[in-house]
C-alpha cells in the first residue's frame, strides 16, 4: 500500500514509483540525485540510464561486487541483467552474467553460424551459483570466479602440429581446426 497523500495533493492524480509520489507534471528523472548515490551509482550506471535517486537496487549491489573482484571486466547492462566480460581472448576468459538472484559463471566459445563457417565469439554456460550460495563458498566470489578460469584454462591444449595453443572449440582430432585439415585430412 503506498502511504497516503498529504491533504494538499488529495485531489491531484499522482501515481506512484515504489514509496515515490509522481506528480503529473514530473517524470522520475526530475527529482534531484544526491550527490553521494550518483557516485556511487556511477562504475554500474555510468551514463545513468537507469537513474534511481535514492539508492543500488540489488542486482546493481551484486555487480559492484563483480567490479571489485574483476576490475578491468567490460560491463554491459539492461535494468535487471549484467554482462561482464574479462580477458575473453586469454585462457583464462569468462563470461559472468549477474542479477539479484544469482551470478552465471559462462565460458568464452565460437560458435560456427554457417556450417563450418561464419565463427563468432560466444560462451556456454559453466556453472549458475545463487548469491547465498556464493557466499556459503570458502573464498566466496573469488573462489567462484577463480574456479571458472580453472575450467577455462582446462579447455585449451597444444596443437602437436603447429605447438599454439587452443581451445578445445576450435580443435578437431587432437589438433588445431587447420592442422587437422593440414595433416590429419579433417574435412570441415
Ligand atoms: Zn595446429
């Protein structure tokens, strides 16, 4: 129930943005940000789209989290939904997706949108942790994140051919996609 209207706005049609009384004239982005939550909100809402004045809703809480265990992740977000991507083209990349509930540890892949051709960068899902869950973990969210990058790092392996180093997404036989067509007569 939202608290009642002061007397003087009664017979005014407001409606209401959580606690928040919207009057006609106003929209949410009218009311004045203060000051300390606007820097707090900025690593998560850096071009303030999606401006609360008074506060972190929980998603945001948990993907400063993120922040501060993986500083140099890029960040793309909706309202509810957080995509972090850190060192995707190292072996040790990952993907985490993040809301209110739970973090979704994914690993980087290629996916081949037309048969064997057409690579572009994806990821898989690894494991999908509730928040209370991480942090019933021994090293919590660095634990979590760090067993990630194990598995990740896991996938990849040398090509005895060629002796790079891959993933396992882009290996067939035992060797990389263009050593196994090279030597092992692989057809794609
Ligand atoms: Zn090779």
């Amino acid at each position: 129930m939202p608290p009642l209207l002061p007397p003087l706005f009664s017979d005014i049609r407001v409606r209401w943005s959580g606690s928040r009384a919207i009057l006609p004239e106003m929209t949410e982005n009218d009311y004045p940000m203060n000051e300390l939550v606007r820097e707090e909100r900025r690593p998560i809402d850096p071009d303030d789209r999606y401006r609360v004045p008074d506060g972190l809703r929980d998603a945001e809480h948990r993907a400063k989290e993120i922040l501060a265990a993986i500083p140099d992740a890029k960040m793309e977000r909706t309202r509810d939904v957080f995509q972090f991507e850190s060192r995707c083209d190292a072996e040790d990349g990952l993907v985490l997706l993040v809301t209110a509930e739970a973090v979704e540890i994914r690993l980087p892949t290629t996916e081949w949108v037309c048969g064997a051709y057409g690579p572009a960068p994806s990821s898989r899902l690894w494991r999908r942790v509730p928040w209370e869950k991480v942090a019933a973990r021994k090293r919590g969210l660095a634990g979590l994140i760090e067993a990630g990058r194990r598995a990740r790092r896991k996938q990849f392996f040398t090509c005895p051919f060629c002796k790079g180093r891959w993933p396992s997404e882009l290996g067939a036989a035992g060797a990389c996609h263009g050593c196994a067509t090279e030597h092992l007569d692989v057809v794609f």
